[in-house]
C-alpha cells in the first residue's frame, strides 16, 4: 500500500525538485554524475550562483595562490552527520561534500580581473566561474573531481581529464594572457595524496588548522570550527591556533616565508612526499638549513636550475633557484609544478625578501676537473 | 509504427540536453587517453595508435598493473613539441607498469618519469628531443626515481639535457640492449644499488655512462653496478646540460665516470675515442662542491675494471688538469683517470683493481697534492677485484 502510494507520488516528488523546490545536496555514492547540478549544492536564481543555506561557507586561513582566482567554498554535512577529531585531524562522515568554485570578476567588456575580495555568492553580471572542484567523502575515502563551466556559465560539466581554458587577466601591472588548467583527477591527487603514492587523498583548506580562523577576515565572526559545531557538524570545537598565514602583514617574514611555503610546497616537499627525491623540505615545519635548500645543490632540476648552484643562496635571492622556479611560468621549470600558469608577484616579493635577510654564505665551487 | 515511435522519443530527449545547457563536450585524443590513464583498471593494457599524437599536458597514471602499448618506437608517437602543462611527458606513480613500443618526443622537462613504483618495465620504448643536443631539451629520457625491479631494454634515448637514461635512488635494475645518443649523459644510474648495465651502446653523448653517488639525498650510498659488455664510443659532444646541474660538470669526451660509487665490476666493454678519457673513477671532491652531510661517502671503493678493450681517446681533453697532462706529456690523456682521492688508510687497491685491459694505460692525477705529481704505475691497481653477482629482478621477462 505504502509502496504503491510512493510510486504515485513520486514523479510529484522528482518534479518538484526540478522546480528547485528541492533544496537540499544531494550525495552520490559511486558515480560521478556528469552536471555539477545534479549535486545541488547551489542555488542559481539565473544571474546569480548561490550556495544553498544548507551549505557552509569557508575560507582556509593560509590560502593557496591559483592564477589570481577567487575562490567561492563550501562545505556540506549529510543531515545528521558530524565530523569527529581523530588523531588531530577532522574525520568527515560518508556523505560530506566540500565545494571550490574558482572565478574571476569580469570588468567593462567581459575581461578577466584579479580577485580581491571574498564573495559569498557569485554574479554572473560580475564574475566569470571557470571550474567547481569538489572532493567528497564516500565509504572509501574522498574522491576529487573537478566540473567546467561551459561557456554560456548556465552548466560545469564533469572533466576528468582537466581541461585548457585560454584566459586574459587585467591587472594592474598589466593584461596577461595565459592558460588557465583545469587539473585532471590524478593532478587532484597531486597535492591532496601528501604521503606519496599510496597515502589517503584528503582535504588541504577544511583541515583544523584552517579552520581555526574566522572566515571573514575582519575576524569579527566566530572561528569556522565554532561555525560548524553550531551547525550540529561538530561535538565540541576543538581548541586550535589558526595556521599562520602568508599574508598576514603582522607576522614576521620568517613566519610568513614559512607558511607560504607550507601551503604552497609543502604537499610535494614534504618527508613522505612526491617530491622528497629532491631532498627538499619545504613544508613549513622543517627548518633545517639543509633541508630549506641553504647552499644546496639541485639534483634532477634540469632547466629549472636557472644556471645557478644553490637552492638558496642566503642573502642572495637573485642567484637562489627557489626564488628563480618561482619568478618562471615554463613548465618544466616553474614551482609548484601543478595550480598556477602565472607567477605569483606577492609570493615572489615575500621570498624574495626573507632569502635577502638570511645571513651567512654558500662557498664558490673550485672546479678542479670539470669543463666549468 | 516502430519508426514513428522512435521519433517521438528521440523529441523529449533532445529538449531536456539543451534545457540543461551544452551537450558534454568532445574530447580530444589527449583528453580521452588521460581519461583512459584515470579509468584504467589493474591488468588493462592501454593501446596507443600509431600515428603522431600531439599532446599539450603532461600524462599522468597512479593505477597498478598497467600497460601502455604502441605499435612500434617509430610509428606510435607521443608528440609534445607543443606541451604548455606539466614537468614531463608522462609521470607514473604506479606498480607492475610495463610501457612498450612508443616514442615520447620533445617534452618541455623528463619524458618519462617513473616515481616510487615496483616491477617496471621500459621496453623498446624511444625518447627524444628532435632538434638535436640543445640546453633547452628537457632533462631526463628514460626515468625511473625511488624505483625497484626495473627492466630497461631495447630502448633509445636522444638529446636530454641531463640524461638519457637516468636510474636514480633506485635498486634492482638492468639496462641493456639499448642505445643512448647525444645526451648530456648516456646512461646514469645514481644513489642506486645492484644494477646491470649491459650490451648497451653509448655514443656521441658528453658523457657515455656515469656511475655516480652524490650527498644530501634520502637515498644514497650507491653501490652494487656491473657495467659490462657496452660499446661506449666516441662520446664527444660538447657539454650542453643547464650550469647547476652535477652533469655540468662532466667534461665532453667522457666515456665511463664513476664517482664516489663503492663495488664497481666494469668488464667486456669496448671504450674507443673518448677525448677527455675512456674511463674516469674520482670522488666528489672533483666537483669542488660542498659537502653538508655527514652520512655521505665521497670516496670511490672497489672498482674492478677487467678484461675491457680500449682504443683512441684521451686526445682532446674538456679538462683543465686533463688537458695540462696532455700538454705535459705530449702524450693522449690514459684510458683509465683516477683523481687519486682516497680515504685516510686504504690503499690504491682498495680503490682500484685492473687485470687483462691489454695494452690500457692509466694514470693517478694525484688531485689532492693538486695535480702536481701525476703518477702512471699501473702496478699498484694489479690485483683481483671481486666479482659481482648477477642481479636479479622480479619483473617480466
């Protein structure tokens, strides 16, 4: 009876959604669906994207730089669900879906402009999305994904492979024209596996660190763990000293070198990294002169040696190869490798300034049997 | 009536796409052969079509058990002369991963890196960089890193900036039946243990086969290599690797450097018109860099070089110390140069055992006393070293 009842009700039902009138985010279990509509993460009221009420928005404390994009993110709990500490790490319940939409203000005539401000929801008047990445958690842990906006901003559709978007940027230094790269799902697990390569991928910005900060900068709201425990997401919020960030003009350049490359390198140079064949650790955590890269040679740097020596040269940025691989947009030269085709001015200026105020020396080679 | 029915389906269906904006777009073949990568599953074997494929990012595969496989190094080719994404061609981080009978051309970085993976096999596969030795070419060909069990054979490489074929950090290894041309370096196998090194051709590279260990890496103390059987021939081609680099350092005319690796069994080999020197053995302290790690061995130790045949070289050495003792003598540079570095308390033979190199001469640059008393007593290295076992590795056949 009761089944036959939902069968009659249930195209009333599906309509309904359609109509919008279904409001809530919806989890799949296993595939992937094709329209990053069918999540229903947002709302769309046809000019404008808005995250659906039920949806968190947040904002890491120690953000990572992508081509100038803003960053729209937001993150969904199944009804019911509740994060747990474990280990010091947030665990998400099966179900959890963290959204990222990447987009850039649009000035005068639909031209590309750096982002400044934090938006809450995007208008389509005024912004350009360009890619929603999401990372959810099923039963085997979180799979990432990343959907495209097609061109008329009405739908992003699923890309595994990634995808090239040819942009232009207005800034004040300038219009650039670059590609902007959408990452395939094994560039997703580029940065988000850190314990390379058979470690668990999982989330960089909703960690506990992160999300100490308050979400507005002013830091007139509550930190977001609390904004979450007030949701029903968490027991208790846990007690944690937000992340340093790179941009915080009150920390010292120490702090702020480190935490930019924490948040920037630290993925692949870390110990258990992609990238610990360089013998490189720049996570932030490490300081070691050695392990910075202070008077290190390169190993497999090819190109991206710059024609220098050291890694870092104190004192001495401009004869450094981790300011050089920063200033270089060539591929196979530039760090980090994956998220950016532009390089990143403030990053650059921030390291620059911290290599300046190291002290000490790297001695000159005596090259006794080479062809130097 | 069945055709009519079909069309009124076929109405509805095209309402709801274009209701929800565009169709799914194409993809090209680079987008559908990385899909492929992602999508694959342990056992697959991924075919690439012969036929130039131009590619614009990097690929990359993470899934175990995987088979990439061409119709032939000159017919299947990955092209990325147009690459504007990503540090090399394709980037493995995968176990039991066979790659055979393609060619990867004209990356911007590595063309193929293999990073922390088990069971590899590289077969007939061809890496270059087309407009010939240039320091723009990307760095290495052939490259697996914190690998084991690897099998490279029957492949080619030409034109890296650094080298060719480049085993790095890695153990259980053999390289064999293949060819390395106009490289920085031929074939390299660095901070790596128990590797084979056979019936391979190195020529016209600045370095023919480098043996090296260098510091401040998280896997080193090299050692365990047979090098035997090659013809390393005529690698004369003037250094073309990027300043920085350790290769950059390798004088042009190079045919066999071993640095600062221990248990060396070099044998059977053909040297012939090397112009710096046929065969090098020198520590790190060569290369005048520092060194910042305590753990690290600059010395070489136990280098057998037996029953090899040498010819020419020595001619025009790339060498300041080199090029002195040719100017000195009046004589080619020896075929065998040891830099004379050596640990406090061992002895000559320790570092150094030659037996039936027939009329191979040799010299000690004597580099720590700098350069000043070069000696050519071939006598003190007259002992038996110890022969190496065959190594074995668990991959295909």
């Amino acid at each position: 009876m009761i089944r036959s009842l939902l069968r009659i009700l249930a195209p009333a039902i599906l309509s309904a959604c359609l109509l919008g009138a279904c409001a809530e985010p919806r989890f799949f279990e296993q595939d992937n669906p094709q329209r990053l509509s069918d999540w229903n993460l947002f709302r769309d009221d046809g000019s404008r994207f808005i995250p659906r009420e039920q949806t968190l928005v947040f904002a890491p404390a120690n953000p990572l730089f992508t081509d100038y994009a803003g960053k729209l993110r937001t993150m969904w709990l199944p009804a019911g669900g509740q994060a747990s500490m474990r280990g010091g790490e947030l665990e998400f319940p099966v179900g959890s879906i963290l959204s990222k939409t990447f987009y850039y203000p649009t000035g005068a005539d639909g031209v590309l402009l750096e982002s400044i401000d934090h938006e809450n929801e995007l208008d389509r008047q005024r912004h350009r999305m360009i890619e929603t990445r999401l990372l959810v958690r099923r039963d085997d842990g979180w799979h990432a994904m990343a959907y495209v906006w097609n061109d008329d901003q009405a739908e992003a559709f699923l890309r595994v492979a990634g995808a090239s978007v040819p942009a232009s940027l207005q800034r004040s230094s300038g219009t650039e024209e670059f590609v902007y790269f959408v990452p395939n799902e094994n560039q997703c697990a580029g940065c988000h596996v850190t314990v390379h390569p058979d470690g668990p991928l999982h989330p960089l910005g909703a960690v506990p660190e992160q999300l100490a900060a308050a979400a507005n900068p002013d830091g007139a709201h509550p930190s977001q763990l609390q904004a979450m425990r007030e949701r029903g997401w968490l027991e208790a919020a846990p007690v944690r000293t937000a992340a340093a960030s790179w941009q915080d003009s009150r920390a010292d350049l120490d702090t702020r070198a480190l935490a930019y490359m924490n948040i920037h390198c630290g993925h692949c140079h870390n110990p258990d990294g992609a990238a610990d064949t360089s013998a490189l650790v720049l996570d932030g955590r490490h300081r070691n002169p050695v392990e910075l890269g202070v008077c290190k040679t390169p190993v497999a740097a090819g190109g991206g040696a710059g024609d220098l020596l050291y890694s870092i040269h104190p004192g001495a940025p401009e004869r450094s190869i981790l300011l050089y691989r920063m200033e270089s947009s060539e591929p196979d030269e530039m760090m980090p490798e994956l998220g950016r085709s532009l390089a990143h001015e403030e990053g650059i200026a921030l390291i620059r300034d911290w290599i300046a105020a190291m002290e000490g020396d790297c001695p000159e080679p005596v090259r006794a049997f080479g062809n130097g | 009536m069945f055709t009519d029915f079909r069309i009124a389906l076929a109405i509805p269906v095209a309402l709801t796409l274009a209701a929800c904006g565009e169709p799914q777009p194409q993809l090209s073949f680079e987008e559908s052969l990385q899909q492929q990568l992602i999508e694959a599953e342990p056992g697959d074997v991924i075919d690439i079509p012969a036929g130039t494929h131009e590619l614009t990012r990097s690929l990359s595969l993470n899934v175990p058990g995987v088979t990439i496989r061409g119709a032939g190094m000159d017919s299947s080719i990955l092209s990325f002369r147009n690459q504007l994404q990503g540090a090399e061609g394709l980037l493995v981080s995968a176990d039991d991963f066979t790659i055979e009978d393609l060619a990867i051309e004209d990356t911007v970085g590595d063309a193929l890196k293999i990073n922390d993976s088990d069971n590899v096999t590289v077969r007939r596969v061809r890496t270059e960089w087309t407009g010939g030795p240039l320091t723009t070419n990307g760095a290495y060909g052939i490259y697996p890193v914190q690998s084991s069990n690897i099998l490279i054979d029957g492949s080619v490489a030409i034109g890296a900036s650094d080298a060719g074929i480049y085993v790095g950090q890695s153990t259980r290894i053999i390289v064999r039946n293949s060819r390395a041309e106009y490289n920085v370096a031929g074939i390299e196998i660095e901070n790596s243990t128990f590797a084979d090194v056979y019936d391979n051709v190195a020529t016209n590279n600045t370095g023919g086969i480098l043996v090296f260990d260098l510091p401040n890496l998280p896997v080193q103390g090299g050692r365990n290599t047979r090098v035997f059987n090659n013809s390393i021939v005529d690698n004369n081609t003037a250094n073309f690797a990027p300043e920085g680099n350790i290769v950059a350092t390798v004088p042009a005319g190079s045919g066999l450097m071993v640095l600062a690796n221990d248990n060396i069994e070099v044998f059977g080999n053909e040297f012939a018109g090397n112009n710096s020197a046929n065969m090098m053995v020198v520590s790190y302290h060569i290369t005048g860099l520092p060194i910042d790690d305590e753990n690290y061995d600059p010395f070489p130790e136990s280098i057998h070089v037996h029953d090899n045949s040498f010819s020419g070289g020595g001619a025009e050495p790339d060498s300041e110390p080199l090029a002195l003792l040719r100017e000195a003598t009046g004589q080619a540079v020896p075929d065998i140069v040891w830099d004379g570095t050596i640990l406090p308390g061992k002895t000559a033979p320790d570092v150094i055992c030659m037996r039936g190199n027939g009329d191979a001469d040799f010299v000690n640059l004597d580099a720590p006393g700098g350069f000043a008393a070069p000696s050519f007593e071939i006598g003190p290295h007259d002992c038996a070293g110890e022969e190496l076992p065959e190594v074995s590795i668990s991959t295909g056949p």
